[in-house]
C-alpha cells in the first residue's frame, strides 16, 4: 500500500467515503504524496508523453500564434505571457524561439509559469531561464495586466465530481474503503447540483469545479485587460444546453492503463475536457470563446505542414522519418488529431484569432 493509500484510508475510516473529487485532488496534488509533486511524469521513462514531447513543431506553432495574437491586441508593452501547468518548460522554450522572429515580443513579455510541482519547476527553470520566469502555485497570483495565456492538457488533469442515476435520483459517486481495495459507493442524499430528468439509469456525469473557477478567472482577466487564452485539450464537444453522461475518470502509469482506485499517488489521473462548459463559463465572464477546433485543423491552419518540410530539407532520412511521424501523431484522426482540440478565449475586441478565421 502507497504511503497516500494508507492516509486516505484512515481518513475514510474515521470520516467515511470522500468525493471523487477529493479523492483525485489528494492523489495529484498532496503536498507529500502526491503524483506530481513526487516526480517528473513525461516522456519515455515517464508515465506518458504530451505533445510538446513529441516535437518542436507543436510549440513553434504556439509560439507563432502568440505572436501573432500579441500583434491584435496593439503590440501592449509589457504583457503578461502565461501557461499553465508547464511540464518540463519545452512547449514554452519551443514558442519562445520561434517567437524571435519579431524581437519586440521577447522584450515585453514578462514570463509567469503556474507549477505547483517542485520537479518540474527544476526542469523549466533548466529549460527557461534565459526569460526570467515566475512561478505560480495558482492562476489567481498571476498579475493583472494585457495577457496572452497557454493551457496544454492542464484541464484534464483538474479534479472532477461524478453523480450516478439510480432508480431513487441521482448520487454522488463517493470513494470508500472495503478493508482491503478502494471502492466506488453512492451518497445516500440527492446531490445539490441540477442534473437531467432523461438520463438513463446506470448513467454517469461528470464535472469540474476547478475547471470552472479557472476558466472564470481567465475571462474576467481577458475581459477586463484584453488578451486571450489558448486551451489545448482532449475531451468532447456537445450542443450548448445539452448535457452529455458517461465516465472518462481515467489513469495511467507506465503508458498504460491503470485502475484510479489502485496505488494513489503513483499514476497520472484525468478526465476529458467539457468544451461547451469551459466556453460558457468564459463568455459568461465577459469574454468570447472560438472553437473548440480539432488540434489537427488548428496545427494544419497555423502551418504545421509546410514546417515539417522546411524541416525535412535538411534532415537525414532518418530524421525525416521521425518528423512525418510526429506530424502524424500531432494532426491525423488516429493520433491526437480529432480527440485533442484547441479553444480560445479572447476580449471582445480581437476578432477570429489565427487558427480559427
């Protein structure tokens, strides 16, 4: 049993079961335990790979987009230049050299990483230096000013709730403890969030508190000092005022799957993204939402593809092989193409941004 196992069951025995979503937060964020504070989880030796990972073309294609953006906005000096949740700091070192193409953006930048891993702080302090960053445990000390935001696979990895349609109403879906595993029990009261009347029974929906105080945090910035925000993501996009169920609470460890009741602590949780809930939360803010577009869409438009051949001109064949494979990975339907999808929150004021016209 994990060090975390072994708190967590304690606190179930004395307490009784906990939400999903306190369950999730603790096995991610414990200050001692938790999977992200004990380790450095990406690449191969990690638990999986993100896109940056992959190759220097996704960030270069952010980086490019940020520029951009900034050039919308009026060219502000200086601006804030945020990502959440910057893994190693390579997507983030990847825009920033592709954004010297116009050197004006390097000098009014000012960089603030939202981390609250010390491994990988180490590792994007390594990678970014040269622009003075400055950490953040939480967007909220982000300071004010024009903002120019990155969110890579950030919301997945936000603790969910989950409620379960029983023949009495709907229940929370708690976590408890059976002596020897964890398991999934219900609540015994109805739940104080407003779910559908048409939900089959068995049915699961899913939500994300977090996510939603973020997002809201996002669009009042942006709508009060102008700017805009690039998530990236993969989830689901359904018809506004629609409500979607089944279960995406999901973890892996190894590049595998694995069980999100087994070891806490020691594997990656996540769960898909809710676009059509991010995007509403933001315009409810005061902000607009673009998108969401399928990664693959929004790469090809920023032109990822004519990249990958300026790229490929000088490489060996054995470099070229690697890099049509990445750009596969990054736009095609069987890869992260069509599950991995891009929206933006902007002021008002900015228009289609790149990607989206």
């Amino acid at each position: 049993m994990t060090p975390l196992a072994a708190l967590l069951r304690d606190l179930i025995a004395k307490d009784g079961p906990i939400t999903v979503e306190r369950y999730m937060a603790e096995a991610l964020g414990h200050p001692t335990h938790g999977y992200y504070v004990t380790r450095d989880p990406l690449g191969a030796g990690g638990d999986f790979t993100t896109a940056p990972e992959i190759s220097q073309m996704f960030g270069e294609m952010i980086g490019l987009w940020c520029v951009a953006t900034w050039r919308r906005m009026g060219e502000p000096s200086p601006f804030v230049l945020a990502e959440l949740g910057p893994g190693r700091g390579t997507l983030m070192a990847d825009a920033l050299r592709a954004a010297r193409l116009e050197p004006r953006f390097l000098d009014v930048a000012q960089l603030h990483l939202v981390e609250t891993s010390p491994a990988l702080r180490e590792k994007q302090s390594a990678a970014l230096s040269t622009y003075r960053p400055a950490w953040h445990a939480d967007f909220s000390a982000v300071p004010d000013g024009p903002l120019l935001l990155v969110a890579n696979e950030f919301f997945d990895a936000l603790p969910i709730r989950q409620f379960e349609r029983t023949a009495d109403g709907w229940r929370e879906r708690l976590v408890g403890h059976d002596g020897e595993r964890f398991v999934f029990v219900l609540s015994s009261s109805e739940p104080d969030e407003t779910l559908p009347s048409n939900a089959p029974a068995g049915a699961i929906m899913e939500n994300s508190p977090a996510s939603l105080r973020i997002m809201r945090e996002i669009g009042e910035r942006i709508a009060r000092h102008g700017g805009a925000a690039l998530a990236i993501d993969y989830g689901y996009v359904r018809t506004e005022g629609t409500r979607a169920w089944g279960e995406t609470l999901q973890a892996v460890r190894g590049h595998q799957r694995h069980d999100p009741l087994e070891a806490p602590g020691e594997a990656d949780q996540t769960a898909h993204v809710d676009f059509a809930v991010l995007a509403r939360a933001a315009r409810d803010a005061g902000a607009v939402a673009h998108g969401p577009l399928p990664q693959g869409l929004f790469l090809k438009a920023l032109g990822i593809e004519v990249r990958a051949l300026r790229l490929a001109r000088d490489a060996t064949p054995e470099q070229r092989k690697a890099i049509d494979a990445a750009l596969h990975r990054l736009t095609h339907a069987d890869g992260m193409g069509l599950l991995f999808k891009a929206l933006v929150i902007a002021h008002p004021s900015l228009g289609a941004p790149d990607g989206f016209a």
